[in-house]
C-alpha cells in the first residue's frame, strides 16, 4: 500500500495559542482513518492546513510525493483533496444539482457534461429527487449529504470529512456510515475523517489518530486506540472505558 | 448560435420583443421619447455591465462611473485632441478601463472584506477631483465634442433613430454575453463565489481570477457605454460622468429590476430611467429632486418587500401558481 498523505513534524500556532504542535502521521491509499480527540485538540484545525485554508507555522504536508504546503485552496482542490466543513457551507440560491455542478467543473468546462456527473452523483447520494430543490431549503441530514457530494464532485484522490454526522439521529446516522463505506469501496476514495461519535468511528476506520491539545497522543488499529491508557484519559472517558472492557 | 432554438424556447416572448424594439422608431414620431428609449437602453447595458460584477460574482461596486467615464473621457479626448475617430477611441477606452479595473482588482480581490466597495467608491472621488481641476480634461466645464457630418465613421447622427439602433444593438451585444455567461462555467463560478467564497475555493475555484474576470468584462461594457453616452450628449462634464448619481443608477436598475438576474437590468432600466427623464422635462430643474426621492422611495419598497427584485417578485408569482414553492428554478 503506498502512502497518500504524510503530515510530516506539522505545527500551527495562532499568536501565543499553541493549536498543534509536532504532529506527524500517514494516510495510506484506500484506508479510511479516523481523527479523534477532545473539543479544541487541533483537529478541524489540521484539516485546515492539509486544505491549504490556514498556513502551517512549520512542517510540511505531502499528497503521494507532491509537497503541497504553502499552497491555495483551489489548487489543493485540483491536486485531489477534497474537504468538507464542519459547518455545512451550501452555496446559497443554487439548486442541489447546481451545487454539485460548480464541483464538477474542476475537470471539465463543459457544463453539460459537468451536469450529467453531477446529476449521477445526486443520484448516487441519495439526493436524486431533491436535486432541483435549493440547497439551502434541505434538512440538515441532506445538507450534511450535500456537503459530501459537492466534495465527491471534484473526483478527489482524499477526502478530508469533518464531522459530517455530528446533529444526525441515529437512523441518519446508520446511513450516513452506510455511505461514507460507499464511498471508499465504490469510488476507491480515501478517507480521512473527524468524528466525535465513537461508535462510528471505531468500526469504520482502520486506523485512528488522537490529538489532544494540539499533540499526537496515540496512533493505531481502533481495538488498540480504545485500550490505550492515555486516550482513555484524555478523551474516551471511564463510562466508555468500562464499557469497551466489560465487552 | 447553434443554442438558438434553446432561448427561444426558454423565452418565448423574446422574438416579438425584438420585433417590438426593432420597429419602435417607426412608431415613435415624438424626438423625446426617442430619447428616453435610448436612456433606458444605455442604462440597461450599462447596469448589466454592474450586475456581472456585483450581481452575479457578488463584488459590490459603487463607483462604476470610473469605467464609463474612462470610456467617455478616452474617446472624448482622443477626438478632440489628436482628431482620432471615436471607433479608435471606444478601443483606447476600453484599454484605459481595463488597466483601471486590472489595478484596482489585484488589489482588493486579494483581500478579504468590504475593500472592494470602498476602494471603488474612493477612487471615483478621487478621479471627479481630478478630472474637475485639471484644464486637460476640461476641468469643471467639460469637453465639447465637435460636431462632425452625420455618419457611421464619425459616430455622430443628426438624427436620434440611428443612436437608437446603435444602443439597441450595443445592449443586444451586452445581453448576449451576460446570457451566454449564466449559463457557462464562469457563470456559475461567478454565483459561487457570491454564494460562499469559502465553499467555492474548496470546489476549486480561484477566486482572485474570476473575480478580476468578472470586473474586466464589466469594465469593458463600462467603457463602450461611456464612448457611445459621450458621442450621443456630445458633451461630457465631470459632474455627470464621474458622479456618484451614475454609479448609482448603475447599481439602482440592477436592484430594482433583480440583482444577479438576466433581465433585471432591463426592467429596472426601463421603469427608473423614464421616471427620471420625465421628472426631468415636466418639473424642468426641480425634477432632478424628484426623481431621486422616486427612486429612494421604490428602493426602499424593493428592500422591505421583494429583494430579489421585480424579476423576483414575478419567479414567485408563477410559482404561488404552480403551487410548488419548492421547484422554484434558480434561473429565470
């Protein structure tokens, strides 16, 4: 398996803020990975650096053999990383297809063309019927399905997917992890995702990174991460901890 | 044009409205409302030079008279001075506004914020300060452009109906850019990048691009609208061109008839503009007053109640019909 992503010794500071310090890890091509940690651990902020929307204070990101560091958001897009945001940015007074449309211009200029794939992966997202609908009248389930689509458009080499089930119910989110497998399965896309619900992200990712102020605590397989002494500490909690033990 | 059949499909009506424009003169005996047919047409072209810019990319301008009177001016002087024709000097124009609109763009695009607006509406201050003090451009008085034989090369007519058809001609040029924009990948760049700059430089987008694009192209129709406004008044003075009244008015027909719509311009063109004309002939001096209270007064009526403008107000009408709010379709 060769390497897609490397985060290579990455730290951000903001002023005195020490948002995240030191931080090196892989993302292998095909896996789905996991970032976890406690609220203000540095992740949402680590997908801003690999996406080029803040800059590093040092350290150096790589997709396949390409530095990207120091790079724009639309060039990132075009090198193949696609991102979501955590709050869901629809592009307002456009209709769901068009939405995904302004995506899949990346590789063509053909309209129609970027229109015929858009309106397959509408399709494909299960947004099919309301795709002439405006994207800012969806739930927030179809929104955050939305925010996943808009990203697939670009025909992406990593997804980056920040919190796209957090606010679901539980039935939104079975789905939500039903497709994120689709995803990676059918499209052969590479996954790296922010999730807060620990049932998600544990049977999904083959491998999960914790961040806990800003620092790489742990790395590992799910089964490891959810025994591991400091993760446990700083972020699982007891209750989960009693929980993973007596299973 | 192989997508003919396509608009005139999607706009039923547009064939007889160009018939309905195309005979207008034929029908018009009255020199003034000639007059007033030309206004509405320059202010439409002029006001969809606007909405590329601000409406559909979302980069709110207030000093648009920099384009159009770098238009005006340009092609006033070149004549005036080096005797050049007014063809040569809408081209020289044209260079002129796209240097102003290149430097102000690689400036204020490159930042986040309101630059844009302010930077516009300083620099047309600046250059009214300019322009009004400086004996090359006229100063306060203004150029007289002289009066040359009636014809197509010299761009000047004795009569109003070629101005008419020249307008009509130059708005249609205008009109098919902006349509053949909407509905190509720098039109829907242009109204992601008003939608969500963030969102679109994610998809990919490169934002300073398109957005210096967007205020080329406008500055471009600027500026031919300033030329052909000079060799129609032949008169151009600082305080009507490089005014913050024609910035305005640019923006207040793009507000009124729908902001970031195709025929917005139009409409709000042809229901401002004679308001103002009329206002201006009936009440002689004291119409300039009124006008501008009329327009105030329908802008405030725009923003409370409809603010995606007369364009809008009808989308929802058909829609209330169709009883399907949700299927409201984006474009008109």
């Amino acid at each position: 398996m060769s390497i897609l992503l490397r985060i290579d010794h990455v730290s951000k500071n903001f002023g005195g803020l020490r948002a995240l310090h030191d931080v090196s890890f892989e993302v292998n091509e095909g896996e789905i990975v996991g970032l976890i940690g406690p609220n203000g651990a540095g992740k949402t902020t680590l997908f801003n650096c690999i996406s080029c929307f803040c800059k590093v204070s040092s350290g150096r990101v790589f997709l396949g053999k390409n530095e990207t560091t120091g790079l724009t958001p639309d060039k990132i897009a075009r090198l193949g990383i696609a991102r979501t945001f955590q709050i869901v940015k629809p592009l307002k007074d456009m209709s769901v297809l068009d939405n995904v449309l302004v995506g899949a211009l990346i590789k063509t200029s053909h309209v129609g063309q970027a229109r015929r794939w858009a309106r397959e992966l509408c399709d494909f997202g299960g947004l099919g019927a309301k795709a002439d609908q405006l994207a800012q009248k969806l739930t927030i389930a179809d929104k955050k399905r939305l925010e996943i689509l808009k990203a697939l458009a670009i025909r992406p080499k990593l997804l980056l997917l920040d919190e796209t089930m957090a606010g679901l119910n539980p039935s939104e989110r079975q789905e939500a992890v039903e497709f994120v497998k689709k995803i990676n399965k059918e499209m052969k896309i590479t996954i790296l995702m922010i999730e807060h619900v620990m049932d998600i992200i544990m049977p999904l990712s083959s491998h999960v990174v914790v961040l806990d102020y800003g620092v790489k605590i742990a790395e590992g397989p799910p089964q490891v991460i959810a025994h591991d002494e400091k993760v446990i500490k700083a972020y699982l909690g007891e209750r989960y901890h009693a929980k993973v033990a007596s299973s | 044009m192989r997508n003919l059949p396509g608009f005139v499909k999607k706009y039923p009506l547009f064939p007889g409205f160009i018939l309905i424009m195309f005979l207008a003169p034929v029908f018009i005996g009255d020199p003034f409302a000639l007059h007033v047919l030309i206004m509405v047409l320059l202010y439409a072209a002029f006001g969809q030079a606007w909405n590329i810019i601000s409406g559909y990319a979302g980069q709110v301008s207030l000093g648009h008279c920099i384009f159009f009177g770098a238009g005006a001016y340009t092609s006033s002087l070149l004549l005036i001075k080096l005797g050049l024709s007014p063809w040569v000097g809408m081209i020289a124009g044209v260079l002129v506004s796209i240097m102003l609109a290149a430097a102000i763009g690689s400036i204020c695009f490159k930042l986040k914020g309101h630059y844009f607006v302010i930077a516009t509406l300083v620099i047309a201050e600046i250059i009214l300060a300019v322009v009004s003090n400086n004996d090359f451009f006229g100063a306060a008085v203004g150029l007289w452009l002289p009066i040359k034989e009636s014809s197509l090369v010299n761009l000047q007519f004795h009569s109003k109906i070629p101005y008419y058809y020249l307008m009509l001609i130059f708005t249609a040029l205008v009109f098919g850019f902006t349509w053949y924009m909407e509905k190509s990948r720098m039109g829907y760049y242009f109204r992601a990048i008003k939608a969500d700059p963030d969102a679109a430089q994610a998809l990919g987008v490169n934002l300073f691009r398109y957005k210096l694009e967007a205020l080329i192209y406008s500055a471009v129709f600027s500026a031919v609208a300033g030329t052909l406004y000079a060799q129609y008044v032949l008169l151009v003075d600082p305080y009507n061109i490089f005014a913050l009244k024609v910035s305005l008015i640019a923006a207040l027909v793009v507000v009124l008839g729908g902001v970031g719509n195709l025929w917005g311009p139009l409409v709000g063109s042809a229901i401002l503009v004679p308001i103002s004309e009329y206002a201006r002939s009936w009440l002689s001096g004291g119409g300039k007053a009124l006008d501008l209270i009329i327009y105030g007064g329908l802008i405030v009526l725009i923003a409370i109640f409809e603010p995606d403008g007369l364009m809008g107000l009808l989308k929802r009408r058909v829609f209330k019909k169709a009883s399907d709010l949700n299927k409201m379709p984006i474009k008109p």
